[in-house]
C-alpha cells in the first residue's frame, strides 16, 4: 500500500530556542523512562490522525501531534483552589463546550488551540481554554466534572493531535 505524506504549517508560540524546548521536555520527563535520546521524537511529529473533522461548524485538519503528559483535573477545589469558581484562564465557564476542555502551558499550545487526545472523549476536538501553575512544557490537563473521575484519569503520555482550519 502508498503512503501519502502530507505537509500542513501553522503558527504556534514555542520557546526561543530549540534548546529551551528540549530542555523543558527533559525536565517534564525527569519522572519517567524517557531519554534524552528520544526528547527530540516525543517534541513533534506527523499527525496521528490524518482525517478530515469538524469542529463549530468549521472543517479541520490536522496540523501536527505533540508527545505529551496527560493528566486529568476538575473545577473544584481539590485540583484549582483557590481559583475554583468555574471560570478558565480565559473566563469561559467550564461548562463551555459541555465541559470538554483543556488546560495547557500557553508558550507550548497557545489558548483556544484546537486538539484531540486519544481516550478523551473519544478523540474529539477540544479547544486549550485553560491554563495552571502545575502545567508546564509538555503537560496537558484534561477537564473533568469530579475529582475523582480526573483521578481515574492517571497520567499517561499520549500523542496529542493539534487540529488547524481546513479552508477551501
């Protein structure tokens, strides 16, 4: 079988330098197996999902996929106190959406990049509305109504896939 290669650019605020981006990926990855060797693969790399989506009515395609660590959060006051009063850092209830939503370190996934995280809710796309002190680098917090759904959650590396308007 072919494979198709498709090359898709899109605008994203990152670190000044390469070497800042490494590092920040090393240090969110001092906790795990990752090597060094392999910062660079887990940084970026072609879409995981080459299909056409929808999202508010817009065509989507995907753009490229950022390696991340996911971990899952809730309104409440045991994942956001003191800012537990139902609004995101860009003050969007956390109803938005129908509480499918993200939290991201802006310099990585600027707010309302669109994404999709495999496993939750079903792959579909979410906008970045969010943001926490804890979110750093290569970490994504997804929204949960509960906390102890966001618990059961855990904290997975997952390749995250950021969607761009599809055009004409």
């Amino acid at each position: 079988s072919a494979t198709a290669t498709h090359t898709f650019e899109m605008s994203v605020t990152t670190p000044s330098t390469p070497q800042a981006d490494r590092d920040s990926v090393a240090a969110d990855t001092a906790d795990t197996a990752v090597t060094a060797s392999t910062v660079d693969a887990i940084l970026e790399s072609p879409p995981a999902d080459a299909s056409l989506r929808w999202f508010d009515g817009e065509p989507m395609r995907p753009a490229k996929t950022l390696w991340m660590k996911v971990t899952g959060y809730s309104p409440d006051a045991a994942s956001c106190a003191p800012f537990d009063d139902g609004y995101t850092a860009t003050m969007k209830s956390v109803w938005t959406n129908g509480m499918r939503l993200v939290a991201a370190d802006p310099k990585v996934l600027p707010m309302h990049t669109l994404i999709s995280v495999p496993g939750y809710y079903d792959g579909e796309i979410v906008p970045v509305l969010d943001k926490g002190g804890a979110i750093k680098g290569s970490r994504l917090d997804v929204l949960y109504p509960t906390h102890k759904r966001a618990l059961k959650w855990g904290v997975q590396w997952l390749p995250v896939t950021v969607w761009e308007p599809a055009g004409n």
